[in-house]
C-alpha cells in the first residue's frame, strides 16, 4: 500500500509536464540513442526480465488465468528480441515532430505553417501485455511526448523490470528523467486520481478489455482515446478461392486468438456454405476451436458440435478459441451484418469480384477494412507505422493503428515581415 497516493500521482504528472515541455527541443539523434539504449538494456537484460515474469506467471497460474491470457501476460527470448527489433524499427522511422503539414501564403504577404508537434503528456492504461509498456514508451519517446504508464496488477514485476531499463537508459540519455514513467502501484485510487489531471495529462489511451475502457472513458476528465473491443469479421463470399478461404479463416482465428484482430465471427454466403463449411469446420475444431453457429450454419455442420448462436455470441469479443458462424444470402446480408455485431476495427471480405470488394470496403463501418487478407494485419508493425500504442476505433482525431504521426497534434506558425490590423 502507497500511502498518500493523490500526492504521489500528483507528483508524477508534474514531473511528466516539465518533462514533455523540454522534449520539445530533443533532436532525433537524441531521441534515437535514447531507443537504442532502450533495446541494448532490453537484450542484456534478459535473465532478468524472465526471471521476473515467471513470478508473473506464476501468480497468473494460481488465479486461474485462461491461457489466451497466460499467452498474453509471457515473455519468451524472442518476444524480448521483438521488443529490441520494434525499438530499432522505430529509429529508422522519420521523425515526425516539425514536419510541415501545410504552408500558404496569404494576400497580406503572412506565411502561414501548419507544423505537426507532440501533444504533450499521454497517459497509458494497460493490462496483461508487458511489451506494451516497450512500446508505449518507445512511440512516446520518438513523436516527443511524455508518457506515464499504468499497467496491470497480471504483470507487475515484469512491467517494473522493463520500466527499470527504461529509467536506465534515460538517465544516461540527454532526454529528461521523467520522459516516462510508471506508476508504481496498481491500486484503483492511483488511477481514479490520474483521470482526474486534466491540468497536466493531455490524453488517456487505454489498452484491455472493454469493462476497462469503459472504466477510463466515464470517469477521465481527460480526453480518451478508446477501442473498446475487437469483434472482427470475415466474409467469404461466393466468388472465393475456397481453399485460400480456408487458410486465412482458421489462421485469424487460431493464429493467436486472444488479440483484439483476431476474428470473432465467419460469415458464409448460402451458395457455397455447403461445400466450404463442413471442411472449414473440420479444420477449426482439430485446432481446439470451439463452435457457435446460426440455425443454417448448425443444419449444415450437423457432424460437428455446433452450438446455437444468437445476437449476444455475434457481439461477443471471445479471445479465446471460439467463433460465431453465420449464413447470409448475399453481400447485402453480409455488409448489414458486419455493420451492426462488429465493433469497428477490422473487417475482411474474401473474393474474387472486384465490384462486390469495392461495395464491402466502401460500406463496412470500420477503421480497416480488407479484402483478400486476413484481419490479423492490423498492427503498427504490419502497417509499417512501427509499433503501434493501440488501435482506435474512434473517428476523431486517430482511427485505426496508432503509429508515431497520430501521436502528434499540430500548431500554426505564422510569420510576417510587419503586418498589423
């Protein structure tokens, strides 16, 4: 237990202000060796960062923690190598921050900039992922921001390793100490307080389930930046290359099922659902998939252990090995289903027609939308943004991957030669 916690959280965020104020004169040389050092203190210090999420793990195993989330919550040699590699990938990124967005001139000689900057002091509320707290820091860091990162009681010891090699590197960087910081307890008062320094914090992004985002967004004073959850659909319509169909669906949802791109729900256009269904399901169900499907899915998979599914299945964000199936008789059909169970993150449709492709990526609601890909490609990584700090699944002022430009806003510069009104 901390004691005085509104002062220490307080505390926190003032130092995260001065320490955003003066990142707006970092160089990107400096910001990229501060990265560097980042990954280098990621890479030799591996026995560390293991030992400490085993404990994690470890408690994980004692609570009953489902094995998507155990999944989520591990770190392994090559999750840290991927930490050092999504680092590195960001220093090779161009430095967004004085980029010039727009540049009129105007007829009383004013030359007018719109220049993108960082937008201050973000605020990251995380879960069970201990890389997020990596790359969080490290997209914070490169667009100039400061970062206060908050994340789950899952992965304490792990997050307080990583953030301890962050401290590290900043301090023997020509960043400011403070550039990110974690805050060091996962007590509930911590984060109420925090939503509440609106005076300081500029942006709150939470990254987890939807009771959490939900949390953030009723009760933050702040602006939130939110994804509540990753219903993701996959459509295969008539004119699919069925086998291709096959590979994509059972790999966007086996691959890894407890990430947010993974599908939730299989639509299948009635013309071909007879053929295609059956060995879909066969192949799902060897990989431990557990079925929910319509009245028509459930009559043509009558071999199978087919659940009935209703509007709450088709809603429902699973991470874990289940989907939902449903049969439509055309994109029409498809399209109104997607628009109204999906939850706006990624939506795919597989086919071999160029004008019902267009009508799908033209009508779903959604930040990505696909065609002939699997959803799983929403990533900063997979976009080429680097990594990303989340997936918006608002419509203002970021939607979709948040890569390094969406974590900058812009300010005018206006410069004159002695105009006055």
């Amino acid at each position: 237990m901390v004691s005085d916690l509104p002062t220490l959280i307080e505390s926190l965020a003032q130092r995260a202000r001065q320490a955003s104020l003066a990142m707006n004169s970092a160089s990107s040389e400096e910001k990229n060796d501060a990265l560097e050092a980042i990954a280098c203190g990621l890479e030799s210090n591996r026995k560390i960062l293991l030992e400490e999420n085993q404990k994690d793990l470890n408690a994980a195993e004692e609570n009953g923690l489902s094995n998507s989330m155990v999944d989520r919550l591990r770190l392994t040699h090559e999750r840290i190598d991927g930490m050092a590699q999504g680092l590195r990938q960001l220093i090779d990124l161009p430095d967004p921050v004085g980029a010039v967005i727009e540049k009129k001139n105007r007829p009383n000689g004013l030359e007018i900039l719109k220049v993108r900057v960082p937008i201050g002091v973000i605020g990251i509320i995380y879960e069970s992922r201990p890389n997020v707290t990596i790359d969080c820091a490290g997209l914070c860091l490169k667009s100039g921001n400061a970062s206060i990162l908050r994340g789950g009681k899952e992965a304490l010891h792990s997050n307080q390793a990583l953030a301890t090699i962050i401290s590290e590197a900043l301090t023997a960087s020509a960043l400011p100490e403070d550039a990110v910081q974690l805050i060091p307890t996962v007590e509930r008062e911590a984060l109420n307080h925090l939503l509440t320094l609106d005076e300081y914090i500029h942006c709150i992004i939470p990254r987890g389930g939807e009771g959490l985002i939900r949390l953030v967004a009723e009760n933050s004073r702040i602006p939130v930046i939110k994804h509540y959850k990753g219903v993701c659909n996959l459509f295969v319509d008539a004119s699919a290359d069925l086998k291709k169909a096959q590979k994509i669906t059972v790999s966007s949802k086996c691959g890894r099922p407890g990430v947010c791109n993974a599908i939730e729900n299989l639509i299948v256009e009635q013309s071909v659902a007879e053929q295609f269904l059956p060995s879909c399901a066969k192949d799902l169900t060897e990989k431990g998939c557990t079925l929910l499907g319509d009245e028509r899915t459930r009559s043509i998979l009558q071999d199978f252990e087919v659940s009935p599914a209703g509007d709450d299945d088709f809603h429902e964000e699973f991470l874990d090995l289940r989907l939902s199936i449903a049969v439509v008789n055309s994109i029409e059909q498809a399209i109104e289903f997607v628009n109204r169970f999906g939850s706006g993150h990624s939506e795919s449709i597989l086919t071999a027609e160029r004008a019902r492709a267009e009508q799908f990526l033209n009508q779903v609601d959604a930040s990505s939308v696909y065609w002939n890909a699997s959803t799983r490609f929403t990533d900063g990584f997979e976009f080429g943004l680097g990594a990303e700090i989340g997936i918006s699944t608002d419509r203002l002022h970021a939607r979709g991957p948040m890569g390094l430009e969406e974590l900058c806003t812009y300010k005018y510069q206006i410069i004159g030669t002695g105009q006055w009104k």
